[in-house]
C-alpha cells in the first residue's frame, strides 16, 4: 500500500496517535523478552550480552532509535545486521559521509524527468495556441495560468519523485530495520535532519506535505566518537555503549563467527588480541579484525601460534608499521619468557 500524504494525521490513520506509555506505538513485539533477543542473535552468529539484548528489546518496545557508540570494528554495524535477520526485516543503510545532504539522505525531485515533462507540455500548448489561432476562444482567458498550475502540480508529484534511504524506511509498507551508519561524519546540519525522522517518524515534503511511517521501524545509528553528537540527536535515542569484548567473550565470538577453528586456538588468538590492545598503538585491533587473523590462521592450517607465527600475520591485525613493529617486539620477548 502506498502511502498518502497528510499534514494532520498519520497516512493510513494508524499511526497518528501514541501508545500506552506516552510513545509511538511500536505494533506488535518483535521479541517477547530479553533472553529471546540473546538467544535469537546468538542463533545468527552474534553474541549479545544482557545490556545488548535489554538495548534492543527496549528499543523495540518503546519505538525508540538506538545510538550505540564505541571504537571501531566492535560490531555495531553487525548488531543492526543481525537484528534484521533475526526479525526477517528489510534492511536499509544510510552510510553517512562528510557532504552528506538532504538530496542524498531523504529525497530529492527527479529534475531531468521535470524537464522533459515541461517540454512535452510546451509542445502541446504550442499546437494548441496554433488552433486556437484560427478560431480563438475568447472564453477562456485563464487557460494558461491553468494549464501552468496544473503542470506545477503534476512536475510535483511522486512519479517525479526519488526516496532515499530515510524516506525509503518510512514509507515502505513492510517491516524495515534502519541503519544509519557512522552519524558522526555528518555535519551538525545534516544530523537535523535527523530528527523529524527520529522523534515523530515522519518526513516533511513541502510539495507533498507530511508523509508518517506505515508502521515504526527499528533505527540503529552507530558512531565512532569522531566528534560529539548533539544533544538534540542524543534525547531521542537509548543509548548503548559497545567496547572491546572481554577475553572470554572475544574467545566465544571467535568460535561462533570462524568455521574450523578449535577451542585452544580461539583461546589463543583472544589473548594475544587482548595483549595487544595493552600497548601504545595507533589502532587497536577490532573484533572484525580479530575475525580476520582467526580466519586466516585457519586457512593456513595453524592450530596453535608461536610466536614466528604471530609475527608472520600480524599485518591481519594492525594496519600501521609502528604498531607492527611494537607488537612483534612484544611477541618476541613473550616468545623468550615461555622459553
């Protein structure tokens, strides 16, 4: 079903008003608890703590988007991923980039289209006003004001029309998870234009007037902490906060995500990741790093790592030479204690 605009209440009329608690109301539950968020994403490869999974059940429940935070590489993009999966909902990302403006992230008007249609219609008016020449029709004086609104009407409507991801999520009438992908690249312009879409889950079109979701979707926006966030963008998300998984979990992560791996080799590769994130580098190795290395010291046949090894592969880890450099000293004199 495709939705109409309106300026006072929700397109279909189903989403106009607010729920029980005083927020939008979200439809039915995704997920009946916070266990069954755990245990759904762990079914799909991604393991969830309870401050995870309680972040995600809340936000399902009170239609909230969720903000989550943290370095690089420690799964926030694969938390919105799974999440989709999990809930066999439509996955839209907006991978947000310095520049980013409203033509790219809501919507923008299909100009080269406009032009042709205005041509078309002065094709037209122009056989017209050679007829009429030849008989002029003095009764109608305001034909082309009519004619030129009425093509103003048409130029603006949504056959002319480009959505973008923003506008894709609320207008698509069947369930959609949104990404917004690393929001701190924008600038503080472009994150306004976040929060109608945020807090009241409608787009505003001048030429259309107000278009409110079909049904609430699930909004995940990551950032890397690359600049501070409004306050504005803030209020209107829960918040989760995801950092380096501990050595345990690292280890269990490892075991979930890389076939062929054994249990003393995942161990392994935790605890020389977590040694590493230690020292002074100039990027810590991420979890999808982690991945990365466990992968390939599979594909090579490595079932437990010696220090030659490690060393060997460490460019799957970090991707700077002083890092590199620093690390492999730390390993060979690892390599010496053992000895």
């Amino acid at each position: 079903m495709s939705p109409a605009a309106d300026t006072d209440g929700a397109a279909d009329g189903t989403l106009g008003g607010t729920g029980m608690l005083g927020f939008p109301d979200p439809g039915p539950p995704l997920f009946s608890s916070v266990t069954e968020v755990r245990e759904r994403l762990a079914a799909v490869g991604y393991l969830a703590d309870d401050g995870i999974a309680g972040v995600v059940h809340l936000a399902d429940r009170l239609a909230k988007p969720v903000l989550v935070e943290g370095p690089a590489g420690t799964g926030k993009t694969e938390l919105a991923k799974s999440v989709a999966r999990v809930t066999g909902s439509r996955l839209i990302r907006l991978q947000c980039y310095e520049g980013l403006d409203e033509s790219k992230a809501l919507y923008e008007w299909n100009y080269k289209k406009q032009l042709l249609r205005i041509q078309a219609q002065r094709v037209v008016d122009d056989d017209g006003s050679q007829s009429s020449s030849r008989a002029p029709d003095r009764s109608a004086p305001d034909a082309p004001t009519s004619s030129w609104r009425d093509l103003e009407e048409d130029i603006f409507s949504e056959e002319f029309l480009l959505t973008r991801p923003l506008l894709e999520a609320i207008r698509s009438p069947d369930p959609v998870v949104l990404l917004v992908d690393e929001v701190d690249r924008v600038e503080l312009e472009t994150e306004a234009l976040l929060l109608e879409v945020l807090s009241e889950y409608q787009v505003s079109i001048p030429e259309l007037g107000t278009i409110r979701a079909q049904q609430i979707p699930l909004v995940f926006l990551t950032s890397n902490n690359t600049r501070e966030l409004s306050e504005a963008l803030k209020r209107r998300c829960l918040y989760l906060h995801l950092d380096y998984p501990s050595l345990e979990r690292e280890r269990d992560i490892v075991l979930a995500r890389v076939p062929g791996v054994t249990e003393e080799l995942a161990d392994q590769i935790a605890r020389i990741v977590r040694s590493l994130r230690t020292l002074e580098l100039k990027k810590y190795p991420s979890v999808s790093e982690t991945l990365d290395w466990a992968r390939t010291l599979v594909v090579l046949g490595v079932e437990s790592i010696d220090a030659e090894q490690a060393k060997a592969t460490l460019h799957v880890l970090l991707k700077y030479r002083s890092d590199l450099e620093r690390a492999a000293k730390e390993l060979a004199v690892a390599g010496e204690d053992r000895v």
